[in-house]
C-alpha cells in the first residue's frame, strides 16, 4: 500500500488556517515544511507530494493563497529526508520542456534519485490571463499540449541513454560520449538541444498524473507511474482502476506499472467522537464567501441566489464542461444529490477536502477502510490529505499506520 502525505499549505481543510493551533504565517517559512516531511518519514509515508498553482486564487485578501515554488521547498526536504519520494507539480501549459527536464532532474540528484513530478495542465482562469491567454483553453487542447510537452521532456531525459559519466581526471574525460540534440516543435515552441544534466546514476524520476476525464485518463495510462484520483465508494473506484488498467495495457504498458492513488482526508482520533468533534471544529471556521465562490468555480455554476439552507437544486446533468473541472465537479453534485444535502453542507464537505473521501473515527476504523479498498481491488495505496498541517501528519502516523502494519 503506498501512502503518500499530501501537504497543502496549512492542510486540506480550507479552514485549517484559522484553527487556533495552526500559525497562520507557517506555510511561508521552511520550519514548516521541514517539520511535516520529518513527520511523515518517522510515520511511516512513503512519499511527499506538494500541489501548486500558478495564482492568486479567488478572494486572496480573505483566504490564504500566497505559495512557495513546490520545487524549491523539495530541494530543501532532500536535505531532511532520506527515504521520502519527493513529488512536486508543474504545470505542462506554462512550462518549457527544458526547464522541466532540468527542474526536475535538478531535485533528483539532490535528493539522491527521489523526485518524482506531478503532471499538471493548469486549469485556474487567472493562470491563463497571467500568462498572456486571453482564456484558460479546453480540456483536450490542454491534454494535446501536455503531450508534446512530456514527450519532449521525456526525449531530453532520454538523449542521455547509454551516455556514462567517467569523471575521469587521468584520462581528461567526462562522458563516453555527447548526447544527441533533441529536435521537437510545438505549442510550447522549438526545441534543439539538450538538457544540461544527466539522470544518470539514478532513473527516471516518478511520474504522477492526476485527470479524471476521458483524455486525462488515457494521459495516466500512457504515462503515469502514480494516477491520483477522487473516488467516494469502492465500486467507483474499482471501476476506475480497471479501466487505466486496461488503458495502459492498450497503450502497450504493463499495467501492474501504474499505482492508482484515490486521496483521502483522515479525520482520526482515540474515539470517533473526538474525530467527528476535530470536523465539526473547522466547519465553523469556515469562510462561506471564500468557499461558494471557490466551490461555484469548481463545479461552473452560478450559486449566488440559492438558499444555503436549502437542498442543493442542481443535478450533475445541469453542468457544462467548463475548463476548471469536469469529472470532480460532476462527482461533488452527485454526492450532494444522493445525501440530500443543503448547499451549506456542500460548500462544508466541499471545505474539507473539496470532494475526496472524507474518512472520520479511529485509527483501527480508517485502517479498515484503507484495508477494505486495497483487498477489493479499488486502490493500490492512498494520497493521504491531512486535514491540519503538521499535526495531522502524525496523527495518521501514530493512528491509523500501526493497524495497517498489523493488518
């Protein structure tokens, strides 16, 4: 079972930050992040993923949205770390393939062949206009230049195959041979040249893709190492599973190759009703415009004059494809369908961990669960989204890990 700590700033929950025992400022100074990968490795994790966006998000002066370059604070992690894979995200829509080749390569060697990086096509609105579009493009138009961009980044990975590097100072030697220039056009421009760094002695760094759409799916099968995903019940998310499998054999891959990561929020604690209480505690935190606004986004529709107290009138056929989210979006207004819920507990649930699987009671009760999923096919590990940051980090290491080692 693969784990993996999901760190999002201050935790998942987009109240997290006015918890009483979170430092607001935390997420801006290396401590921070020093801390939660310390934590993680001593709990028992097997990797370190850290998310990005390149914006200011919709009501930055209410809610928090100042990031670090994920990279950069995982180059700072190699140093406290020697076990953790170290994956970060970048986007494939604002990123030259060079600068990712060496970006990521750059991480591998300082954390001694660890890196892995989170594929991303972008999706915020405000991205686009930052970068000069006049609108964030289609989904499949930003999965076709993804692919011209991974693949371009895989061709400067690849130039060095079968290069070594001698180091030798006797001979006045560095490599056995120079590698080709890799000659590749598209969206992203012109390519012609090399990436000035080797992978070698280590191998390619871990690839993680995240889309749940039809193109996003047949782009996990095709490339991904790590496929996260959102899935609510097992069924779903055996159904899901299956199919990338399927996918990656049809795209001439081996499928035990691909790792199927569906992202979990723990809410864990001694009983279920401390864990229940730790939820009901950040609820009340929560920024209603900071969330409907956000959520409104998310699933592309206008909630401005719904009842909050009310049912939640949409259905997921009243959705349209919008350029942020489609697959995610459709799964929230299902879930709220089928719980009956008010437009306020949407924007809650939507909070917590904006439509991952909300898992609350015991360390032996969430191990059960993760245990269930893995046994049934319906996973091959978890992304693991701490709800509070760094404390929730050890609170599923000293929770819920020794009944998975047990089990």
């Amino acid at each position: 079972m693969i784990l993996n700590a999901v760190l999002f700033g201050h935790g998942s929950h987009e109240a997290a930050w006015r918890h009483p025992a979170v430092r607001a400022t935390a997420p801006l100074d290396l401590a921070h992040w020093t801390a939660c990968a310390r934590d993680a490795e001593a709990g028992g994790f097997d990797g370190l993923f850290l998310g990005d966006i390149l914006c200011l998000q919709d009501h930055p002066d209410l809610h928090p949205s100042e990031t670090l370059d994920p990279f950069m604070v995982l180059a700072a992690l190699a140093a406290a770390t020697t076990r953790l894979t170290l994956t970060g995200t970048a986007s494939t829509s604002f990123n030259h393939p060079f600068h990712l080749a060496r970006r990521i390569l750059s991480l591998h060697h300082l954390s001694g062949g660890r890196a892995g990086w989170n594929i991303v096509t972008s999706s915020y609105p405000q991205e686009a206009t930052t970068f000069g579009w006049d609108a964030m493009p289609p989904t499949d138009t930003r999965y076709e230049i993804a692919q011209e961009v991974v693949e371009a980044v895989q061709a400067l990975w690849s130039a060095w195959d079968g290069i070594d590097r001698v180091a030798d100072k006797d001979g006045a030697r560095w490599l056995t041979a120079a590698p080709q220039p890799v000659r590749r056009e598209g969206r992203f421009g012109r390519l012609d040249g090399t990436v000035n760094l080797s992978p070698a002695p280590y191998g390619r760094p871990v690839l993680a893709q995240a889309g749940s759409s039809a193109k996003g799916r047949a782009f996990a099968a095709r490339h991904a190492d790590q496929v996260f995903t959102v899935q609510n019940d097992r069924a779903s998310a055996r159904a899901f599973r299956d199919e990338v499998r399927v996918l990656a054999a049809s795209a001439g891959r081996d499928p035990d190759a691909l790792a199927v990561l569906p992202g979990v929020v723990p809410f864990v604690a001694d009983t279920r009703a401390e864990a229940e209480a730790q939820l009901a505690e950040l609820s009340e935190l929560v920024g209603q415009q900071h969330v409907l606004t956000k959520l409104a986004r998310f699933i592309g529709l206008d909630l401005s004059g719904d009842d909050p107290d009310a049912p939640f009138a949409h259905r997921p056929e009243d959705l349209r494809d919008n350029a942020f989210s489609n697959s995610r979006a459709r799964l929230l207004v299902a879930d709220a369908q089928d719980r009956g819920l008010t437009l306020r507990d949407m924007a809650n649930r939507f909070a917590a961990g904006h439509g991952h699987l909300l898992l609350v009671g015991t360390g032996a009760e969430v191990a059960a669960t993760l245990d269930d999923w893995i046994a049934h096919g319906a996973a091959d590990g978890f992304n693991v989204m701490p709800p509070m940051l760094p404390g929730g980090i050890a609170d599923f290491g000293g929770h819920v890990i020794p009944h998975l080692r047990h089990r």
